[in-house]
C-alpha cells in the first residue's frame, strides 16, 4: 500500500491514516464496490491525501 501511494504521488502516511479513518465505517461486504473510491488513484483520495 505504501509502494502504491507513493506510485500514484499520495503521502503515503496520510494514505494510510485516511484508509483507517474512514474504511471501519463502510459496510463494504454488502456493497463491495464503494472500495473503489479509496484507491490511491480516485479523485476524492488525490485530493485529501497529496
């Protein structure tokens, strides 16, 4: 996950610390396709993470 911040010119420490902050709070068993937006290449992550 670092390596592929670090790919995608996120901070890697803030990457990880916004997975941790928001993913416990996403039911993503029922709906798996909101993991999308938290990829190192979505939009929103670009933006809070750089």
């Amino acid at each position: 996950m670092v390596e592929t911040s670090k790919a995608n010119d996120l901070e890697p420490f803030r990457y990880l610390t916004y997975l941790l902050e928001k993913l416990p709070n996403i039911n993503f068993k029922i709906h798996p396709e909101v993991l999308k937006d938290y990829l190192p290449w979505s939009k929103e992550v670009q933006q809070k993470c750089k």
